[in-house]
C-alpha cells in the first residue's frame, strides 16, 4: 500500500474512537438522531481513508504497471470497487 500511512492510521483511530462512542450512546439510550449524526460522522472519515487508498492505488499500482494487461486489470479492480461503493 503506498497510501500515506501515519494519516490512515490516525483517521481509523479516531473512527475507531467514534465507534466506541456511538457503542456506549446506544448502550445509554442516546437520542436517535445524535447518534446518527454520529455515525454519519464516522462513515465520513471511513469514506475519506477510503479515497485516500483509492487514490494510492490509481498514481502507484494502476500507473507504474508493468503491462497494458497489467494496468488494465487494476483498473479493472478500482471499477469493481467503485461500483461497490456507489451501488
């Protein structure tokens, strides 16, 4: 992974923390929209982590491809995630 990897490391850990948060406000009975709004938060920073990956993989694996087949098959791959991601 050529991702910046002391920036993901520290976005999962905050989501990590939110989701410890949103755990206990479900536990305490929270008001229904304030942990949405938590939880919408957290999908953020995990949609950001994710651009931040998928950005790595287009500059370094799909562009230093060895092969045409090569390159087209990890574009191939980021279109597959893609549509999982937009579905």
């Amino acid at each position: 992974m050529q991702a910046d990897k002391k920036k993901i490391s520290r976005l999962l850990k905050i989501a990590r923390g939110q989701m410890d948060g949103i755990l206990q406000m479900v536990e305490e009975d929270r008001y229904c929209i304030e942990i949405s709004q938590q939880l919408m938060a957290t999908e953020a920073i995990l949609n950001k982590v994710n651009k931040e990956i998928l950005t790595a993989h287009l500059k370094n694996c799909v562009s230093h491809a060895e092969s045409q087949a090569e390159k087209e098959e990890k574009i191939d791959e980021l279109v597959d995630m893609l549509g999982r991601i937009l579905k």
